[in-house]
C-alpha cells in the first residue's frame, strides 16, 4: 500500500556520500520534509522523498555545499509531466482509473448458494426482473422490494438475501420445505435385536419387555414386545420404543495387496491461459501438445483489485496439468499392515458403537495378499423397529 502511495504522489531518488548523511537529516527535520528511505552503501547513500519537496532540499544542500548526483524521478506526475504533449495516453490513463473506480457499483457476477431442487438460472431469472443481472447498477437495487416480489410470486423461496461486495452479487436462497405426509403409523411394533449381542441394559419407554439383562439375544429376537395382556383392557397394542445396550463381537477383514500400481507425477506445466474481462475470455495461450495422454488438471481463478475495490472485473484463469504415469510398487509385510490397520480405524470410525471393549487381529498373507482379521468386542444400541399391522 505504501508503495502505491508513493507512485501516485510521486518521489525522487538521489545519490549522496556518506558523510553527508547528517546534514540531510538535520534539512527535513528543520523544513519538515519526510524521507521516504536511506540505503547506505560502501560510500554512497540513496535518499529518496516525496517529488515535491526536492525544490526546497535540493536548494538547502546546495547553500551548504552537499553534493548530489543520479536525481531519478518515479510516480504518476513524473509519467504524466513526460506524456503532457501525448493527450490520448493521458486521456486514456483517466478513462482506466474511471473505469477502477466506477467498475464495483456495476454487477459482473452473481453467485447462487443454497439451492438443491431449484436451479441457480431460475434464482438468476427472477432476480433479473428485480434489476439484479450481470452489467447491473447495483445501488438502483431496492432490496426491500426485491425480498417482498420474489416471495410473493415464486412458491419455491422461501427466504432470500443479496448482499453486493465489489461488483460480486452473493444470492443465498432456502427452498420451501414441502413436507410430504406423514406416513400413518402402524397399529404397533416391536423391538428385535438387529445382531447378535449379550444385553447388559434395557431403557423401555413403551413395551413390555420379555429379555432380561445379561441374557443372549440372537438377530430378529423380539427383546420388548408390542403386544401384553392387562387385567382391564385386555390385549393392548403399543409401538414399542426403548434402547437396547448390549455387548455385540463384529468381525471385520481388510486386504492389501503386496503388488500395487500407483501414479506418480512428474512436473507441472501451465496448460491454458486466459484473461476474463467483464464476463467475457480472452485467450492469451494453450498447448497441450508437450502433454502425454494421462494428466490431471487444477484450474485456478485470480481476481485483481486495486486499492479499496474488493473485486474488479477483471481475471487472470489459468489450467495447470500435472502429467502421470502408473508404476509397480512392493509393499513390505510391515507397509502393507500399517496400510490394512489405517483401512480398519476408519471402518471402525463409521460403527455406531458406544464403547469398544477389546480389538483382535490375526494376520496371514496368501497369494501375495496381506489378510488382517479384526475381532471387535464393543457396546451397541442393538434396538431395531419392527412394525405389525393387526387384521
């Protein structure tokens, strides 16, 4: 930011020795004239200040006899003082610096998020009747009226929001839930067990329970039942709900080839360049001619801003390809096991277990092929619904 300041308002560099130094100093601090910088090097010194003030020092130096060479001179008033005579390139310079500064009320993109059965071109068709649409004015944009016509006339939305940064319009949009009927519960149900489990504990809030803790339970075994008899009633029939904690043993098996092919890539190369300028592409180059036929590609999008802009309509695009070939690779036994127990954990991630209260493996190797059997004993909510209609 500094040194944009400084090519807008101009500065001056010079060379003096190095014994004057001091004076220089005692110059600005007595007329109050900045120095932007001191490089001292083996005999000489650069100073470099504002072009403004280089009338009044240089005109103090010469009163005390500091001499000073190399006076090279930077910024916008230094091009502007040479190109005076050239009035198209000055005109042309104040039309870029127009266009910076105007370019941000305009819309040059607009971005869609939150929509899942809606489309981003229904969302961008029903804002462009409320003025928001690419080349927009942005502040002629009445939200208010926009928020209150697009509810009012589509049934999809039901909350929206606009938000304009730079010349970006962030859309967020939540679809009208339309909730389906509710699916008629059945006349009752019952609790099974969905595997194999010794029960520990029962947490019944409707049922009758016919398995006790500590008792073996196989899969599909009704555990809390839906049907009891009372003394009043007579047959009742509830759905059951309750929570069936239980000591269950899984067993799971992971193999990991000995002989693997892996890619491999070789050096990047940038495939295709482009600039993107209001909406529109301009192609800079592209060659995939140094490419063979497998490579992957990353493309990447760099906004330019200037000064306070957040965003200019103006992108730099590039595709960069990552080349790649397959090879052979030996794991060892050891490579191969990490690789296997790494497989297991993020399988045993996915288990709704509630706690794990012991892991066994086995490991054997057949046909090049690294076998790891894990036996997990574990807690499990086991309780699984099982609906009945009565006839």
């Amino acid at each position: 930011m500094k040194n944009l300041l400084y090519l807008t308002l101009g500065y001056t560099k010079f060379r003096i020795k190095n014994c004057y130094i001091k004076e220089i100093l005692n110059i600005a601090n007595l007329h109050c004239i900045r120095i932007l910088g001191l490089y001292a090097g083996d005999c000489e010194t650069v100073v470099k200040i504002y072009t403004r003030d280089e009338k009044v020092i240089f005109e103090k130096m010469e009163k005390l006899c500091v001499n000073y060479t190399n006076v090279t001179r930077y910024g916008i008033p230094e091009v502007l003082k040479k190109y005076r005579h050239r009035a198209g390139m000055i005109l042309g310079l104040v039309l870029f610096f127009a266009v910076l500064y105007i370019s941000p009320l305009f819309i040059w993109e607009i971005k869609v998020i939150g929509t899942e059965k809606l489309s981003s071109e229904y969302v961008c068709d029903l804002l462009e009747k409320e003025g928001v649409y690419i080349g927009g004015f942005s502040p002629l944009v009445d939200r208010k009226s926009l928020y209150r016509n697009i509810l009012r006339t589509s049934q999809d939305i039901s909350w929206i929001s606009v938000n304009f940064i730079g010349s970006t319009a962030n859309v967020e949009v939540v679809e009208r839930d339309y909730t389906q009927a509710v699916k008629p519960i059945a006349d009752g149900a019952n609790i099974v067990a969905k595997k194999d489990g010794k029960i520990l504990e029962v947490d019944v809030i409707t049922g009758k329970l016919l398995a006790n803790s500590e008792t073996v339970v196989k899969k599909g075994e009704i555990i809390v039942s839906g049907i009891y008899e009372t003394k009043k009633s007579g047959t009742r029939y509830v759905y059951s709900d309750a929570k069936v904690y239980a000591e269950v043993c899984d067993e799971y098996i992971v193999e990991i080839p000995l002989k693997n092919t892996e890619k491999v890539y070789g050096e990047e190369s940038l495939a295709e360049c482009s600039i993107k300028m209001f909406g529109k592409n301009v192609n800079i180059f592209k060659n995939y001619s140094i490419l063979d036929d497998n490579y992957d590609t990353i493309y990447n999008n760099v906004n330019f801003s200037v000064l306070h802009f957040d965003r200019l309509p103006l992108s730099l695009e590039t595709v960069t390809a990552f080349p790649y070939t397959y090879t052979d690779v030996q794991l060892t036994e050891s490579e191969a096991l990490f690789r296997a127990r790494s497989e297991f954990f993020k399988i045993l991630d996915m288990q709704d277990y509630l706690d794990t209260l012991s892991i066994e493996e086995s490991i054997t190797v057949e046909n090049s092929v690294l076998v790891l059997k894990c036996s997990v004993e574990a807690v499990e909510n086991i309780a699984a619904i099982a609906e009945f209609e009565i006839w």
